[in-house]
C-alpha cells in the first residue's frame, strides 16, 4: 500500500481508469460480437444499422487509446467485410 499521499492518489486514478478501461472494452466486444451474431441469424438490416453505433465505439476507442488506431481500422474493415458479404 502507497504511503506517500500523491502515491495514494494515483492508486485511486488508476483504479477508477482500470474499471472504466473495463467497461468500455466490454461494451465494445459485446458489440461486435452483436453484429457478428446478426449476419449469422442473416438479419441484415438490424447489423447494418449496428455497424454506425460500431464505428463510433472503435473510433471512441482508439481516440482515448484503449485501442491503437490500425486495431479499430481493422475491426471496422472486418466487419463491414463481414456486413456487405452477407447483403449479397
């Protein structure tokens, strides 16, 4: 345990971002998993209008850097992939 009281603070910092960090990731996995999920059941209308919430949360992501930038390219270009594949 921290002695000194700038040490305490930055404990108590870096809980509040752990929990937050986790929340988010959370939030963003279920998500895609969500879209992913909707083009297997081929209900192509819903993932469609999910893919904006998903580009929004990823840029979210990689803008406070919880994930890099090419990790949120990625993630977006997969499932876009994934979305206008099943379309067809």
């Amino acid at each position: 345990m921290p002695i000194i009281k700038s040490a305490k603070k930055a404990l108590r910092q870096s809980a509040r971002r752990r929990s937050r960090n986790i929340q988010q990731t959370k939030k963003l996995k279920s998500l895609l998993k969500e879209v992913k999920k909707l083009v297997l059941l081929e209900k192509k209308n819903e993932a469609e209008k999910l893919l904006s919430q998903a580009y929004k949360y990823l840029d979210k992501a990689a803008k406070t850097g919880l994930i890099k930038k090419n990790t949120a390219s990625r993630n977006k270009s997969r499932i876009t992939k994934l979305v206008l594949k099943s379309r067809q």
